[in-house]
C-alpha cells in the first residue's frame, strides 16, 4: 500500500524521535562509503524568476532511495504564497516501486537542516555550554533552537540578534511563547562575546561575526553559506579555529563558509574532517575547552533521505 | 486541488484523443527553442542490479513543468515483477505547487513513444502507404500499431517480424484480437521488401536490416537504438536515404540509430533535420514517392511533457 502524506499528516507524525539518529547517520554514510549521491538537477524557470532543484541518492543498506524535488518561485511573496515548495519521494531499492509521496512543501528540509545543525553544534561544543547565540531571525533560526533543545541533556538559554531589530524582538518573544528561553540582543559583538556556541543562519554575502568577538573555547555553527559568494564569519575567525569540521568536504570547499578561505589559498579543504568522521569517531573533533571550532553546514542529500527514513519510522510506528 | 491517479486510473481516461496534438508539438518545441530540456538524472543501485533515470523539463508557455521517474530494476521478472516502473509530477510553472503525481508505472513513456513513432512515420512516409512492417515483439511493436492506426486515415495492414518466431506468431494473434490487421513474416528481408514502411523496435546492437533489400520509396522509423552501442539499420541504408531525420540532433547523434554512421565520419548530423522542424514546415521532409526515408527517434523529455499535458486536459474532459 502506497503511503500519500500532506504537509499537514507529517506534522502530527513523531518524526523528530527517529530524526536525531536518522541525521547522525546521514553524516556518517558521507564518510563511510554507503552514499551514493549524483549531481543536483537543477531547472530554472527564467519567465517566472522561479528554480526546481531535484536532489535524490541512496545510502547503501536502505529500504528506499530518494528524490527531493524543491522549488523556489520568487515572486510568490508578493502573491501572499511561499516561495519554496517541494516534495520528496520514496521508492522502493528492492523493487522500484513507489513507496511513499511525501508532499511536505519544504518542511522536512526545514526539519532535517534544523536537526543537522544541532547535531554539528552538539558534536563540536564544549560540554558545559549553555549560552546559545542565534543569528538571523529566519525559518533556521527558529528550527535551530528547536532542535537543539530537543536533544540537548540540560537546558538551554538563547539570544538572538537580527538585522532587523524589530524583527528580531518579535522573533524573541514567539520562540519564548513556544516555551523556550530566548531574549534578542541588540548588539551582535556582545552576542557573540558572551555566548557559548554561536549558530548563524544569515544569508549574508559579507563576513558579519568578527574574530575578536568570539572568546577561546566558543563553538561556531555556520549554516547560512550554501551557496557561492555567501559568506558569514570573517577569515580571521576561520584562521583561529582549531577545528573547521565540514558536512561535505567538495561541497563546502566550492560553496560553504569555507570557499572564501579555500579559494584565496588560505584553508588547505584537507585539513578539515568532515564530520562524519567525528562522529563516527574515526577524526578527533574539539581536543580541549579552549579551541574554538567551527562546523560549516551546506546540507547534503544524505539529509534528505534520512529524513525521510525517519517519517517512515513514524508513520509505522503510528500505524501499529 | 492536487490530482494524483494510478495507471488504472490512467487507463479510464481519454488521453489518445489529446496526445497527437501535444506530441506533434513536443517535436516542434524542440526546434523553436520553448524547450528547457536540462541534462537527465541518473542513479545506479548497483548491488540490486538496478537503476534510475530522472528527467525533467520545461516547454515554454505551458502552465506545468514536468519530473519523470524512471527506474529500471533488471531482476525483477525473475520474481515476477516488471522491470521498468516510474511516475510522473506535474508542478505549476506559475507558483511551483504540485499539481498532480501520476503513478503511471511507466505506461505513459510507452504511449508517448507510440504516437512519437507514429507522428514521426507519418510525416515522412509516402501518402499512399498501406502496408507497414513491423520488426520486433515487444512493447513498442504494439504500441506503434495501436498508434499508427489511431491516427492514419485509412485502415493499415501490418506484418511482423521477431527473433523468435513463435512469439513473434503470437504478437500477431493477439493484435488480431485487439481488432488490427496482423500477420507474422518468418523472413525479415522479404517483410523488408514488401512494406511501405517499416518500423523497427529491437534492442539491437547489430544491423539486421539490409540497405539491399528496401525497394525506393520506403519510410523506415527506427526506435530501438537509444543508448550507446544499439543499431538497427545497415550503415549502406542510411547512405541510401534521402532524408534522416532525428528527434533531438545531439541525442541521436550521440546515442542513436545515427551515431555509429557519425562517429565513423560517415554521415554529418548538421545534414539531419530534426523532426520538429520538418512538422512544423521550416524543412522539407519527403519530396518525392521515390526516396527513402528515416526517422532516428531516441525519445526527448519534451514528450513527457507532453503526454502528462495531454492527460491532465484529459481529467480536465473527465471531469466536466
């Protein structure tokens, strides 16, 4: 029986109970041989200023493969709809068959991204942190925060600055009515001064966390560079780092946080551990309280398919 | 309201009546530059024997871009199952929300690729043409009677050739019984000699049809050769024809009935016209009774989107 699941049936599913060990393992596959993840499809749609990207591999041992299909139709906003749309599909690795229609209009690449990011954060951070930074006010910032509290062993307090001061107050008191701890700090050098770990989930094309900011022994999670010319924390800051771990090695060295540095000659891509291999144990991550680290996050496909393993979990386990 | 139909509910529709038109300009949009056809997907399973095409495009002007998933699972007869399975989405090119999942299993490619043979025959035999050769058992063997003779205008005889001669007895039979006009021919050069046209649809890598034995006049389609290493037709008989035409130019010349002919510096693919220019009368196609011509036909993703046009305004009639 072929499972058909709207936006709105994925939401009531327990999807995030399988997601966490779903994530890890799409980092681990990356680095571990089981991946097999062509090229991007990529259609632009020039008349409409709209995209559709089509990302789709196999972790070798699944039960499924997997093809995302995401769309970016950016005059929407303009209409009152979201620009980004998608689906994913799971079929069968057995047989070829269409297992499942996932029509969940972008919001499990919202989901696996914000789970990724707290896993890369948790991996690298000093055990003891608590103070989390958030920078940006967007759909990251607030998937960050839930799922870093989700799996967190204690908690958390946030601070969150945006561009838009505004903005990032309302951003504030609507994550502090969803029940977590977050107040909006005007200043980002204090933010980033005074925090344990810093997530920044910014478009920016311009580096915006500075060196000097950031104090020994701070975690830096970078997910907002994932594409070329974005780039969020100053190269002095990369230079600092004791640890720049990457999700993707060849992906973030052409289009992460990582490409600045990569490109000017500055950052050897080979002397940053995916992180995979921390997490699997086979590449040291943080070695001492005081370093600082980075992980530099351009998402993969392996991401998708986890997590799209991870709602078929849900969905049987809702089903028994 | 988002549409989703199986291959049964497929089936019920009356997409023929719609596909001619749309296939005929999946041909022109290829020449006329409303064709945005990127690079295909593709996936390999290797331990499962097993593959997976993606191909997507976008026809200027249309109100859906279509993805097509394709896969081909090669163990799967052993267990009863068919090889090939697939779907289809069709997505608005106006605000990138899903507009309809067809579950067609594959059925929709064999029919686009009936009425593309069918479309290309036509327009390049001779008016008079009644007696048409099939060579080959399979799928497209049927789904080429069934076109050609939903959309010629005058009854047609058939007669077919197979490597296996019983089934190639029992193809003929059962096309009886669908009510079409169907004899087997155990020699294929004198099937050859005696048809109007013929249509070729084997996989294979050799030639076995002879330049000697097509008498002036004849038309031959050929659609088997669709990947690297696949031929049906002597190269003598490509040097005897007046016209060639092809489907998409560097598609056939790449991977089609032509590219042994071209790789061998035999013939130029500047002096093939493609089949939509001929439709659409910016080339000439047959100009005389007495010439011999071809079509190279290696299918294009401008056909399938062509054929999911044809059946939504088929559930479009349904439904009013």
């Amino acid at each position: 029986m072929m499972i058909s699941l709207t936006l709105d049936d994925l939401k009531r599913l327990p999807i995030a109970a399988f997601a966490v060990d779903a994530i890890r393992d799409a980092y681990v596959a990356i680095v571990d041989g089981r991946a097999n993840i062509p090229p991007v499809g990529y259609l632009r749609l020039e008349a409409q200023n709209a995209d559709c990207h089509i990302k789709y591999g196999y972790i070798a041992g699944d039960d499924v493969f997997v093809v995302k299909i995401a769309s970016g139709f950016y005059n929407n906003p303009r209409r009152g709809l979201p620009s980004s749309n998608g689906m994913m599909i799971a079929i069968s690795s057995d047989t070829g068959q269409v297992v499942a229609t996932l029509y969940d209009e972008g919001w499990l690449t919202d989901l696996r991204t914000g789970f990724g990011g707290a896993i890369a954060t948790l991996a690298l951070c000093r055990r003891d942190s608590r103070s989390i930074a958030i920078v940006g006010s967007g759909t990251q910032a607030r998937q960050q925060i839930r799922a870093l509290s989700a799996i967190a062993q204690h908690p958390l307090t946030f601070r969150n600055w945006g561009r838009d001061g505004a903005r990032a107050k309302t951003f504030a008191s609507e994550m502090t009515a969803e029940g977590f701890s977050v107040k909006a700090e005007p200043d980002l050098a204090t933010l980033c001064a005074t925090a344990d770990a810093i997530i920044t989930t910014t478009p920016s094309a311009a580096p915006i966390v500075m060196a000097e900011w950031v104090r020994p022994g701070t975690h830096i999670t970078a997910l907002g560079a994932d594409a070329p010319g974005k780039q969020e924390l100053h190269l002095d800051l990369l230079s600092r780092a004791a640890v720049i771990a990457v999700d993707h090695r060849a992906q973030c060295a052409d289009h992460g946080e990582i490409a600045t540095a990569v490109a000017a000659g500055l950052l050897d891509p080979s002397a940053c551990p995916e992180l995979g291999a921390i997490l699997n144990g086979s590449q040291p991550g943080r070695t001492a309280d005081t370093q600082i680290t980075i992980a530099d996050l351009t998402g993969v496909a392996t991401q998708d398919i986890a997590i799209v393993r991870a709602a078929l979990q849900a969905v049987k386990q809702a089903s028994t």
